[in-house]
C-alpha cells in the first residue's frame, strides 16, 4: 500500500479540504515558546517565536486547530495545582465531578482558546489547558474533569466558568473560546452547550478521538502506560517505535473495541452491552452503595465464592480433564437461586410462607416482595455480591476481548474508559484474562488518564502538525494520515458491526 | 490422518481395552425384535431373534453396555404416557422436577436395565426408558426428567422407585439396575447414589456425554433439531450426510463450548461463566418471581428500554457511522444508576435522604436499605429487569460463541442445555446474535430435548455398535471411534482452557 508510505517533502502545504470531519490540522503558528533543540522545530527554523499578541489570538479563532500544543517536558503531576481556577472544592463523595491527576507542559505558554468534553452515557469528561497562573513556573497543565452526564449542566456551569475566567486562564478572550465536543453527548447536546455558553461547539467522532487521545498518552506522555499483576502493579512501560498494530477495548457505560492499525487508521470490530453501566446499574439495585468508588470499596471486602457457584461446588473436586480447578467460577451467582430454594423450604417448614402475585411486580420490597425474597437477600453480603459482578462483568470483557485480537492478529490490548477507575481487582482480573486466554502471548495494557482517551482526542484534534516527541504527528505524515482517515472512514462504514443487537 | 479413514473389516471384533472410560461398546446381542428391513440387521444376519429371558437379563447385568436400543421409527410424542409409572403427580409449579416430551421407540422390546442421570450444578436431569405396559402398543419410550440439584433426594427417591418397579418397566430385577451417572455431580454424590438406591454407578465424563447426546439427537430423532426465527419459529431439520464439525454451545448454569470434529471427537475450546445460574441467580435478587418459568414470563411481558441504555439515550440518534442503531443497547442496565441519583436528588429536595452504614450491608431491606435504595426499585418493574437481564446474558452466550466459532472455522452451531427452555425470546436472541455477527453466514440449531444431551449421551454409553439410522455408529467405524476419543482426550488434556479464571 504505497500511500501508506508516502512522505510529503512540502512542509508547507497547508491543504484541509481532504478533513471534511476535522478541524482545521495545519494554519498559523502561534508562536509557542519554541525549544529549538527538539526535532522539529530545527526541521522548521522558519517560525518566528513571538509573543502572544492580539492578531495571534484572532488567528487562532479565524484558523481553529492552529494552536501547537508544546508537549516537550510534559510529565504527570502528583498535587493538584494550587489556586486551581475552577473555584469548586475538591471532589467529594457524592459530589457531581472528578479530577484526575493533571499533565504539566512546562513548555507550552501560547494561547489555548478551546476546551474539549466527551460525553458519554454515565459520565462527562472535560480537558482543559491553564497557565501556571498562580505560580512563578512556565508553561501550564492540561486538566481533567469528569461530571455525572445526569448531572450534565454542573459540566456546562463549570464550562461556563471556565469561559468566564479565560483570559486568566489561556490570556484570551471569553468571546473566543470553542469547545471540542466528542461521544453521544455531543449530539444530543449540542444545543444546549451553544446556547447555555454562547460559543461555537465542533463535533468530533467518538472512536476517532479515542483512538487519538491513546496515541497521544501512549507516545507522549512519560509513565503513563502500564502493566497490572500482583506482584508488580503498576510497570510503566515506553512505547516501542512502532505502536501499530493494537486493540483499544474501552469500558465506559458499554463497551466498544477497536482494532488500530495505525494513526488514525481504526475499525470499531465490536464490543459489548456489559459494561460499567451494566456493574453501577445492578449493584444500584442489588447494595446500598451511593457512588462507583463506594461499590468498588464493597467489591475489595468481599467473597465471591459466597455467591458463585465454582467448579469445586458441582464436582466436589477439580475437573481436571479439561484443566477447569475446582476454584473456579462455573457459574457467577450460580449459588443464590440455591439459597432461594432452601430460603423457601424454612419459610415452608415455619408455615411463614406468603407467595406474592407476580405480575407486574415493582422491586421495592415495599409493594410486595415475599418473605422468602427477603430471607435471601439477607443471606448474602453486599460486598460479596459486588465482589462477584465485579469479577463477572471484567472477565467476560477480557475474555471478548481476547476472543477479538485473536481474531484480528492484535497482540496489544490497551483498556481505556472511566470503568476501570485504577481499581486493583479489575485491571487484575482483566490483565489476568488477557495471559490466561492467550496463554501468555497478549498484554494488557493501562493509562492512568484511562477515562480520558476521547476528550483529550477532541482536545488535540485541534493540533497543527509537527509537534509532540514522536514521529507518529510529523508534519511529513500529514497527507498519508489524512488519506488513511478517510479510508478508515469508508471502510468504517462498509462494516456492520455493533456491540449488541 | 490415515488412523480416522481407517475402517476395520472384522466386524465381530470386541476389543474393549482400548476404551478405559466407558461401559463395554461391544457385547452380546440381546434379542431385540429387529425390524431386519434396516441395513445394520442385515449385515448381521446371525443375530438372533429371542424372546427377553433371564439368561439374556443376566447378560445385561453381566456385560453393561449391551443393551441395543432399537431407535428405529422412534418419534417425540407429544401427550404423556397414560399409567405414568413414576407416582408422582405431573409437575406443578414449585415441585422439584419438570418432565419433557418423551421419545417413543416403537420397535424396542429389549431388556433395560440402566438408567442415566446429568447432575448439573442447577439441575438432574434423568432419563430412563420404560416398556409401553399399560397399552398395547410396542416398544416403549426414553422418559425425561429434570430434578432440582439441591433437592437431589428427591431424584434419588424416583431413581430409587424406577429400580423398585424395575420388572414392571422393564423386565429385569431391581437388583439387576445400574445408574450410569455424569455431570459434576457424578462426582460428588457418587457414594450417595450407591448407598441410597444400592446399585452400581458409572460414571462417564461430562463433554463426552453431551456430544454423544447431541449426536444422537441430530441424527437419529426426526422433528428434534430446528432453527429459530420470529417468522418461522420451529423449522425442523433433517441431518446432513456429514454433520461434522459443529459447535455445542450448552448452557446450564454455567456455559460450555465444544469444537466436534467427529464422533466422540471433541475439544472444549471455551465457555463463560455468565449463564443460566447467573439469570436465575440475580433474578432471584431482583424480582419476586419463584421459578424459572415464572421469570421466563415476567420476561416475555417487559420492556428492556426501560433499564437498558440505548444508543439513542446516549446520542438521541442513530451513531450511524459505526452502524449502531438508535435502539441498539449500549449498556445492559445503564439507565438504572441514572435513576438511583435522581431518586437521590429528589430525596435530598424533600428532606428524606436516609444514608446508611455501608460497610457489610446485607441485601436485605429490613437491615438497612436507605430510602433511596428502595425509592430507585419502585421505579423499575420486575418484568422489564427480567427482560433486560434475559438479553444480556443471551447476546453475551451469542457473541461469545459468534467468535468461538470464528476462531474455531465453524458454521453449525448447536444451543443445548436446560437454560433455554424452549423460551422463543432466548432462542431468539440467541439466533439473532449468530446471524448478526456472522452476517448470515452462520446457523443457530436448537433441540426440544435441550437439557439432555448429557444424560442421553450418559444413556447411550450401553450401546452396542451397529445400531441407528446413520453410519454415525455404524461398527465399521468402532475402532476408528476408539482411537479418535482416546486421541481427543490426549488432545483435551493438553488444552489448558477453561470457562473462566
């Protein structure tokens, strides 16, 4: 595939009629405070640095995705940012948003007029850039946000705000601002987000900015990547010189699977409805826990094998033939309809038995439930139950997701989205997934950015060429990326696949 | 592979070394009325026709295995044997057993003096055969029968009253009865069996049993296979020439896939642990229904849009590049932690938020659900959440197996196990999930004796050669059967796989 290949010697061009559904990649720079020891500012002499000026600013609004993100330096910090902007406390429990830890770019002092959402089914995730406003340190930080989607308009108060406060933020106008819209939320909200911020809103495709925002951690961002096992639980790990090809799985309220087979160059193979949705929503019914954090607490307590049925319950032993231990879970919550027949054998035995109608039940045990639906419940531990879904629902993503890079030759799976939470149990059963179905040949990879894959891919969609550590963004790739997108578009379309029916 | 090709030429043959573990394939002929129009009876003529005598009983016990069952002209009938020796009432809701259609076998008279039991994790399933006694018709018919695992005494008390009525059923002395036994509980309740009915028990591997079973269903028993669809919900299909290779995707409490190859040649490639004893577990949690017919019909009446996230929640359109309709689900149970944070708000408006301790909760209402706990399940309704869950857990079983039969190159694939039930919104699904991912290029088989493929299979292992309307087991090809299982078991025990980690 010779275009694939192609290197355009013409750093100059400045083409974008070939991007229908992006913003402009290649226009003005904007003179960032260059270091011109990297790469490609030495490849490119011909910019001015300057200092941020009122055309600069204009031309960052007429020309969007003119703003070069300076990433050289950039490194993950472990405080928060003192005097942070945002004039909220930090997240409490119950409380509508998250933060994740921030991005320093020491580097990177121009203006930055536009912040990026992604909102998904469950949750909104929002990336926006700040100058060490408060400090005497150069550069600013990238900042990560999440807000409950139910909770969509604390996301677009906060937005506003941030708009609000720009100029101290990014030395730009409020008037300027744009915001980069990505997942479901940006369709069905897109209205809304004009019409309460009074700015412009670009859509982006939600699988082409995950699959952006992965290429940028994996490349950029030092000691962002890692490994899970017991023993050695978080094994960052650099990137090799070249990342293609590889499998996202990203686990937000469903699921979704991506093979990438290079920048850009994406096909979503499929996915599943059992996802982090399907964990909060049946455990919302099922434990009193108030928050996802609060259930993956529980889960950490509990025991499975309270609730599961393992091999060694039906055998009484391993079944060895065909190597399944007797540890094993042969069936999740297999026990519980058990322990509901005995429940009912002492309610008949104590003639306490009261058998509801069954139509049309509501679950509250208020309007109806039966001793015997009470007396099971009681019998099993909220921990235990959550302990169990947990496991359920991250094996059976791992197993689908090996059963998919087998399939696509895939070796390298990173698992993304706001499921996964640095939560020890679940990159531990997913990792172990991973080596048990492949027998050791695949790797499952983590971020500790995990949830914002897609916001920070709407964030850089609004990148020019040429910056970053690594060759995967040089300008000299620009023309083959861009043609390869627009392949990877068609031929996202020839493909019918769906995560479920 | 010169070893399968190979076809023995010495058809008296009665090496049984070679099978170490199952009953003698190859014994004495017991003089079954043979119709001596079918081909197996004239190849051997020598057989003769004998009246069942003590000498013939004695054989039987002497040499398990030889019993011939004589399945020509045998039909599934669909009204209950008149004078049902078994005692017990048919099976009301909340009993501990269910009975399916029998199979008649007009043309069997020969002494039987086994029975077969699959003990599952959830169910027993037990098949025994009875003379036609109180009619005046031939032959007589395979009784199905399916026991609650955790009352498994009261299989035993019917197993122990076949064996008191053994000469009634029969022919044969209750001494002379033998159980041929598989599935985990095999294992576990092995010395049980033998001290509470007094009897000899073999036991037979698990996977075997079950493509032995289904071999024998798609093969011999006509109006027994047939695919699904909502147009044409029960097409009947007669065997090809060749049914190999197939997937056997059974699914009791937990699932099991098989690759088959051939008879008796077998390989469990995978499996998941989210199967009937998870549906039936967490529906035992969350709705008051006491059975799993019951919460088969609560499913048939909800609507899982209500619990479920579709796309069009999250997009309020179709995601139209990637193929995803509107009314695709995105997460199974997604809508529901949305509700659990509106039911908190409004308590939080009216005052009434009640948090609990969270630490070891119990699931129990009276031990200290909160207000909102109970104010989120009044707004869901047992049917929609039944149908929801019978979703997931059928698209998941489906994918799953979609891509274990992509990985594996087969095109057949047949839903066995007493999860189904002939429930046409399962089957549906099921069907559905296989010709959505494989973009039609694959087939979803069900069985009306679903749930007994184990305990037929059990039931069959006392079978001599030569019997059946297929070559399937025809003796030429004994040997070759032989060798094949002893290789597939070297060749399972070499496979580490399991259903789950």
């Amino acid at each position: 595939m010779p275009d694939e290949t192609y290197q355009a010697d013409h750093p100059e061009v400045t083409s974008t009629a070939a991007t229908p559904t992006t913003a402009t990649p290649l226009s003005i720079a904007t003179g960032a405070q260059h270091d011109d020891s990297t790469l490609e500012q030495t490849k490119v002499p011909r910019r001015p640095r300057t200092a941020t000026n009122t055309a600069e600013i204009d031309s960052t609004i007429i020309h969007p995705g003119s703003v070069r993100i300076n990433v050289k330096g950039a490194f993950i910090v472990d405080t928060p940012e003192s005097g942070t902007p945002n004039g909220m406390s930090p997240s409490p429990q119950g409380s509508s948003y998250y933060e994740t830890k921030d991005i320093r770019l020491p580097n990177h002092t121009a203006v930055v007029s536009h912040i990026a959402v992604d909102i998904g089914g469950s949750l909104a995730k929002l990336v926006y850039f700040s100058r060490e406003a408060h400090s005497t340190e150069p550069g600013g930080r990238l900042n990560f946000l999440s807000f409950e989607t139910d909770r969509i308009e604390d996301c677009f108060e906060f937005m506003k705000h941030l708009k609000d406060k720009q100029l101290a933020l990014n030395g730009s106008r409020s008037s300027e601002l744009s915001v980069m819209a990505t997942g479901g939320g940006a369709y069905k909200f897109y209205d809304r987000i004009r019409e309460r911020l009074g700015v412009d809103v670009m859509r982006e495709d939600e699988m082409e900015c995950l699959i952006i925002g992965l290429d940028f951690f994996i490349t950029e961002i030092p000691r962002e990547v890692f490994t899970y096992s017991e023993t050695d639980p978080m094994h960052f790990v650099e990137p090799e010189e070249n990342i293609y090809p590889y499998m996202l799985v990203n686990i937000g309220s469903g699921v979704s699977m991506l093979k990438v087979s290079g920048p850009r160059t994406y096909e979503r193979v499929g996915g599943t409805s059992l996802g982090g949705g399907t964990l909060w929503g049946l455990l919302s019914l099922l434990t009193p826990a108030e928050s996802f954090d609060e259930m993956l607490d529980m889960a950490a307590q509990g025991d499975n094998a309270k609730v599961d049925m393992l091999v060694g319950d039906i055998y009484g032993m391993d079944y060895g033939k065909i190597g399944l231990k007797g540890t094993a879970i042969a069936s999740s919550f297999g026990k519980v309809f058990r322990m509901k027949r005995e429940a009912e054998r002492e309610a008949e035995d104590s003639g306490g038995l009261s058998n509801g109608d069954s139509d049309h039940h509501h679950l509250s045990s208020k309007s109806g439930e039966s001793a015997v639906t009470e007396a099971i419940k009681s019998r099993f531990s909220a921990s235990d139950v959550s302990r169990s879904l947990l496991y359920a629902v991250s094996n059976n993503i791992g197993q689908i997701a090996y059963l998919q890079s087998q399939i696509h030759g895939l070796s390298h799976i990173y698992f993304g989205g706001s499921f996964i939470r640095g939560h020890p149990q679940t990159m531990n059963t997913l990792s172990y997934a991973i080596k048990f179905w492949s027998k050791g040949e695949k790797q499952a990879y983590f971020l500790r950015h995990e949830g914002y894959l897609g916001s920070v891919g709407a964030f850089l969609k609004r990148q020019p060429r040429n910056w970053g550590r690594r060759g995967s963004f040089e300008e000299e790739g620009l023309e083959t990326r861009m043609r390869e997108r627009v392949r990877a578009e068609s031929a996202s379309q020839e493909t019918v696949d769906e995560a479920v029916l």
